[in-house]
C-alpha cells in the first residue's frame, strides 16, 4: 500500500510553496498583518485562480471537488510562509455548507466562494473556551438567532457567517449574511495578526437552517485537521530556521550547529516533527474514507500538532537566542501563530479527553 503523496499532490504542495515564496514573503506578511483589516483582496484574488478557494468546493458548484488531504496540504504551505487570510475560515465554512442539506444556500455561496468573489467564516467556540456542541447557548427561535460569539476569525471581511447554534432540533449550523441587522463585532487585539479574529454578538438576526449537528461535526473535525497541517508546515518552517541559523552564528570561532547540545536540540526537533505528519495525514483521509473514526483522529491530530509546534517554535526561539525574540527578527511571526493553533477549536488537553472518549477509554 502506498502511503505517500501522489505525483500531482506534490506538484501542487511545490507549486503553491513557490507561488507563496515569491508572491507573499515575510514583507507581504507584515504589510498585511498590520493593516487595518489584516485582509489582502488582490493576494486571495491571486490563490483564487490556482484554485486554492476552491479545492474543497464540489465541481458541480464551480470548484475541484477535492478531499480534505488536499485542502490539508494547502494549509501546511499556509503555516509554512506564515500565510495572513481568511484561508481556515473559508475553507471550514465550505466543509459546512457541504457537508448541510440547504441546497439553496449551497447554490447560493459556494460558486461565489470557489471563484474568491465572496468570502466565509465560521461562529462556533462560546464564552469560557466552551466548544461543545451540546453547551451551545447561542439560540435560534423563529428563524432569528440570538447570542455571542468570542472569537470569530475572518468575520470582519466576510460576506456571510455560518453560526453553531441550538433550535428546536438541536445543535446545527445557521447562516447569517454579514450585513443582516442584529450583528455588532468588535475587532479584538490577538497575538497571531495574520488571522484576525472578531467578538460577535447576535440580536435577533435572521439565519436560516444550513445543516444539523452532523454537518457541525464535520466542520469542526476539518477545522482541526486543518490546524494540524498548518501547525506541521509552522514547525517545519521554525526547524528550517533554527537550522539556517545554527549554521552561520559563530561562537568562539566556530558556528553553534558544531557544539553538541545545540546538534541535540535540532534532532529532538526533526525527529519530533517528522513522525508527527502522518498523523495529520491519516486524519485527514480518515475524514473521507474512514468517517466512524475520523472525529476521533481530527482530535487527536489537532491535539498533536499544536504541541509539537509550539515546543518546536520555542526550542528555535531559543537556539536563535535574543534575536528570536525581537519584532524585526521573523520567527516571531511563526511563534504567534503557534498561539491561535493550540487555542482555536479548542487547547490540546480538550482534544486529548474527545479523544479517549471517542475511543471508549
């Protein structure tokens, strides 16, 4: 059994890595992260004829039909360059409409969002870090959904937002156009600038029923796996850098990459990660051929990933020395982004428990 990339997954992963090298480096990065919006319409406009709005989208709505691997595998060249934009928002709230039985919302936004003429995001996480479904307290009663939303990324540049809530039939998922009335957002202060997040509150706004809590599920489990892959491409990128650096800073005549504690502390950090990817792989593929398993890996690889590139990110910080800790050095840009994938849809030890439940343990 072949478990490696096919030939046209890897031109794919090499193509968007040169495209993202060349179109958005670290300047881009900054530049877009310290805007007012966080949000570059030409460079998402540029992903969005290669395809990348699209991957997920079913051909039949305008976009490649692919499966989450291949999504996965953009998201990793996503962390990998530190990449600013609505990429996990759009992608999650694609999995949502898909994955719903409201055809009519499906016609409506997914051709649009294949093409990067509309973009989408995602309202689940609640106050207190709650992520379960079954805690939601955002309510729909009447088609009019009322209730708050802490972290929200992507919201502010949005053109409709896909809202875990609960009805009468329990949890699912509710789409509000973004210029519905009842909707107030309040652009928060974050540590990871290359994806904004917004607090929401909901007044009443009219929604209407996209799917229920399967389709919620769904979303949930792709957003993890996606975190999972991002996080793999942050740490890769973190090891690079260690590894660049190790090899030019000269300490008492000698590059550092010569002492042994510095050559240990790089292979800690390679053989941590490289393990590492076909978890997040597996998960991935789980989430379309093996979908009696896949929440539980989706939890696992998120849990993972998250803490592999947070220690990554920190064990190259420090290798780096002071300089891995100033605003004008770009490793900064990755330990920050570690930030919002351990904390987004939920920290590890959350994950951790789904997953021992999922199991039975």
């Amino acid at each position: 059994m072949d478990f490696g990339l096919s030939d046209e997954q890897i031109l794919f992963k090499d193509t968007l890595r040169r495209f993202l090298a060349e179109q958005c480096p670290s300047t881009r990065v900054r530049s877009v992260m310290e805007s007012d919006t966080g949000h570059d319409a030409a460079l998402w406009h540029a992903l969005s004829e290669l395809g990348v709005a699209g991957l997920n989208v079913p051909a039949e709505y305008g976009g490649s039909g692919l499966e989450l691997l291949d999504v996965a595998l953009a998201a990793e060249e996503f962390g990998f360059a530190a990449t600013p934009g609505p990429f996990l928002a759009s992608a999650m709230a694609v999995t949502a409409l898909v994955a719903g039985d409201d055809e009519a919302n499906r016609a409506t936004w997914l051709p649009r969002i294949a093409s990067g003429d509309a973009l989408a995001a995602v309202a689940i996480g609640e106050a207190g870090g709650e992520w379960r479904p079954q805690a939601l307290a955002t309510r729909v009663v009447d088609g009019k959904l009322t209730g708050s939303k802490p972290l929200v990324p992507g919201a502010a540049v949005a053109d409709c937002l896909l809202v875990a809530a609960l009805d009468a039939d329990g949890p699912g998922v509710f789409l509000a156009a973004s210029d519905a009335p009842g909707i107030e957002r309040r652009a928060l202060a974050v540590v990871d600038m290359t994806r904004r997040v917004d607090a929401i509150n909901f007044t009443s706004t009219p929604v209407t029923r996209v799917g229920g809590q399967a389709a919620l599920q769904r979303c949930v489990d792709a957003g993890c796996v996606l975190l999972a892959a991002d996080a793999s491409g942050g740490a890769r990128r973190a090891l690079d850098m260690a590894l660049d650096y190790a090899k030019q800073r000269e300490q008492f005549g000698r590059p550092i990459g010569g002492f042994q504690a510095v050559k240990h502390q790089l292979a800690d950090m390679a053989t941590e990660l490289e393990p590492a990817i076909s978890l997040w792989w597996y998960a991935a593929h789980a989430f379309d051929h093996i979908r009696d398993q896949s929440e539980r890996h989706a939890a696992l690889a998120k849990a993972h990933l998250s803490d592999v590139f947070e220690r990554i990110v920190r064990a190259s910080t420090e290798i780096h020395g002071g300089i891995g800790f100033t605003w004008e050095f770009d490793l900064q840009l990755w330990f920050r982004r570690a930030v919002f994938d351990r904390s987004y849809l939920g920290e590890s030890g959350y994950h951790r428990a789904r997953a021992a439940d999922l199991a039975g343990w």
